[in-house]
C-alpha cells in the first residue's frame, strides 16, 4: 500500500479515473433513455416499463454483497481483484447492445421481456467490475488527501461520461427520425465500445500482492451474513450509505425524468442535451474545487455544503411547476456545481470508513464486503428513481405510446413529470441532510488509525 510520503502517480489516478467514463455511462445512457424507450418507442406501459427496470436493479442488488465476497476471496487467493473487472468488461458491451435490441413488431410483452433478460445480464457484468472497482481506493493509498485527489480526477471523469452518453447518445439516436428503433441500437452499439474501452483501462490498476489463506467454504449466505456484519459493526458506513442511498434516489429521479421534461414541459424531445449541457458544464468546473474545500474543511462538511446547494437548486426547480421555461436550466447549472462534490466527496469517504475498520477490527481486508454493500446501496437509490417516476407517471394519467403514434399528454401528467424533475428530489435531499448530520468520522480519527 501507499502512504503520504509515497503518492499516487498520475497514471495510476488516470487509469482508475478512466474507469468512470464506462461506469458514469451505463449509470446514465439507461437511467436516461430507458424507461421512454420501453414507452414510447415499445408501446409498454409505464408501471410495466418502471417494473423492468427495478426488477434488473434488484437483481443487482441482491448479487452486489455476493460478488463483493468474491471479490476478497479472489484478492487472498490470487493477489488481485483484476479478474472480475476484466470480466464485467467484457460482457457489459454485449449485454448493453442487446437491451436496445428489440426486433421491431415482436409486441410489447415480447420487448418487455427481452428488454428485461438483457438488461439483467448487463447489470450482472456491471457489479462484477464495478463491486472491485469500488474497494480499490482503500488499497492503492493509505493517505486520507490522497484518496480525495484519487476520487476527484474519477468525478471529472464521471461528469464527462455523463456529457458523452447524456447528452451525446440522445444525439446519436436523433440522427434516425424515420427509425427510432435502429437509432436506438446504434446508439447503443456506439456507447457500449466506450463502455468496455473505459472498464478495460481500469482493470489495469488493480494492484498485486502475495496470495493469503482463504476461508474454506464460503457460501453465498455467509456473503449476505459479512454484509449485514458490515453494516452493523460500522456507524459511520451506515451513515455514509444511507446519505449516498437518498441523494442516488433523488438524482436517479431527476435523471428517469430529464428525457419527459424535455419533451413534454419545454416541448422539444432535443432540448435533454441543453439539459445535461447545463448540469456537465459546472460539474466538470467544480469537481477540482470541491476537493480544495475540503482539504480546508474537512470532506464531511463539504459533503454537506454541496448538499444542501443542490436541495437550494431543486426548491427553485419547483417552480417549473407553474412556469415552464428555458430558465430552468440556471438551477440546473447550480445543481451540476453541486453533483460534483456529492459524488467526490462520499466516494472518497468511503475508503476512509473501510481504513478505519480494518484498524479497528484488527486488520482484517473487508474492502469487497464494504463495497458490495455500498454498490447494492446505491443501485437501489438509482434503480428507485425510475421506479419513483413510473409510479408518478401512472398515477397521473401518463398516455404510453410506440414511436409512430402521437399523442398529448394530459395537464397532471405534465405537472407530475416537473414535480419529478423538482420537489420530489428536494424532499429527498433534505431527508439526506439529517441522516448526513449524524456522521461521525474526521480527519484526525483516519490519520490515528492510519499511522
């Protein structure tokens, strides 16, 4: 391991920041498009679309902390966690291409399903890198400055995954009117070399080291046990988790309903680029400063000073609710300033929990437990937001439609899908600020246990 007075190479940041431009974009090209895919191009309801979607999600969820085990096992018995990254990123690209698929005209049960089994196997292949991808940070430094340098360059990397599949994919599938299902897949295709170019890169920077003895007969229960262990031995990991879990439901929703927003309260299915433009922008500015604020603060505190700048941006979001217009994209802005540091800054304080854990458990590698845990979190948070939307959607009269078919939406649903996009997430984020409040972890509590 590497300590203060041995830093991080610029290589070793570049390479594990790199990984974010394949996580970032399958976080965001499904979250995006995927729900109004299935609705509005495949003919299948709203509750049915959000189902699809929570259904892959919880099957990540439930394998997360299982691959998180095999994670630490492989880390004792081979020295890396490289394999399973390398795995995941090979089979992401396929999996990813097959969910926007869909043979035309097969009806919308058979593109449910379709859409359903493939969208399984590509979040299997997601967690298999991205559980490992996860606890490398508690291993490739010890320095508690150093982890935040580390975990801001892969926030830059995160935002501008998020630019190229955000905003970029909608563009590449607006380039088939007469098409919508092909424009679909050649996005698609397109993300999914960019997806498995970003894992690959990497998978490179797992380090290696000697082989330990393993633990003889660990099962998939013993796995989900470690799990549970984890959450309730470590306050702070609680603590971190269940913050991350509410403002990933809050993001997750905004996210699922960019794409309604564009289309039905601004009227134009191309203005979810302006949108994201609007969000990437400051993001990609604001990630190098909030790492200067929290050098200065402490990242806890900093963490909370973005939260609470985000839940400012989405109560004047609210308003859209009775005047839509352009200027919704200045609290956007002030929201993208924000996202940085609430991605930087958790990111780079779970490393610090898991540090601290290992010293005070008696040096025992727990990272793939932690990180499973923390993945399953968060893919719930995400995977919610969908599930949030379709909910709304239904509940306010939302009219499904395939991609020849137009159709006007009644006023409730046009108002739920802005009430999506604002208050919902506002509630959520204020939600996150009282859980944060309760963390109890600094600076020199990971210095002590690290020195």
């Amino acid at each position: 391991m590497r300590s203060a007075s041995n830093p991080l190479t610029r290589g070793q940041i570049a390479r594990y920041a790199t990984g974010s431009l394949g996580t970032g974009g399958f976080a965001t090209l499904p979250g995006l498009v995927l729900v109004y895919y299935l609705t509005d191009s495949l003919g299948v309801t709203a509750l049915a679309a959000g189902a699809i979607v929570t259904g892959a999600k919880v099957w990540d969820v439930l394998i997360d902390p299982v691959i998180g085990g095999i994670s630490d096992t492989a880390l004792a018995r081979a020295g890396s966690r490289r394999g399973l990254m390398l795995i995941g990123a090979i089979g992401l690209p396929i999996a990813f291409t097959l969910t926007f698929a869909v043979p035309a005209g097969i009806g919308p049960f058979a593109s449910a399903t379709w859409v359903l089994i493939a969208f399984m196997l590509a979040a299997t292949c997601f967690s298999l890198f991205q559980v490992p991808y996860i606890a490398l940070p508690a291993e490739l430094t010890d320095d508690y400055r150093e982890r935040t340098r580390l975990l801001t360059w892969r926030v830059v990397m995160l935002t501008v995954a998020i630019l190229l599949f955000g905003a970029g994919g909608p563009e590449i599938r607006g380039m088939f009117p007469d098409d919508p299902l092909l424009g679909y897949l050649v996005m698609a295709a397109v993300a999914a070399v960019l997806l498995g170019a970003g894992l690959f890169v990497a998978s490179t920077v797992a380090p290696d080291r000697p082989p330990l003895p393993v633990r003889p007969g660990a099962s998939i229960a013993t796995h989900y046990r470690d799990g549970v262990v984890a959450l309730r031995e470590s306050q702070p990991f609680r603590v971190l988790l269940g913050t991350f879990m509410l403002q990933g439901l809050a993001t997750g929703l905004m996210l699922a309903a960019a794409q309604f927003v564009a289309r039905w309260v601004l009227g134009d299915e191309g203005a979810v680029t302006p949108l994201f433009l609007a969000l990437i922008a400051p993001a990609l500015l604001m990630a190098p400063v909030w790492k200067i604020v929290a050098d200065r603060v402490g990242k806890e505190r900093a963490f909370r000073l973005a939260s609470a700048v985000f839940l400012v941006a989405t109560v004047v979001l609210g308003l859209m609710v009775w005047m839509p217009g352009w200027w919704i994209l200045a609290p956007v802005a002030l929201a993208g300033a924000a996202y940085a540091g609430m991605q930087t800054l958790p990111m780079a304080m779970l490393p610090d929990v898991i540090a601290h854990d290992r010293t005070a458990g008696g040096g025992d590698n727990r990272s793939g437990v932690f990180s499973g845990v923390w993945t399953a979190g968060e893919t719930t948070g995400m995977a919610l937001g969908a599930t949030v939307l379709s909910i709304v959607l239904a509940a306010t009269g939302y009219i499904e439609t395939t991609a020849e078919v137009e159709v006007a939406q009644p006023a409730a649903a046009i108002s739920g899908i802005a009430v999506a996009f604002s208050l919902l997430p506002a509630a959520l984020m204020l939600a996150s600020l009282v859980v944060l409040a309760r963390y109890r972890l600094r600076e020199h509590d990971i210095v002590g246990t690290s020195a």
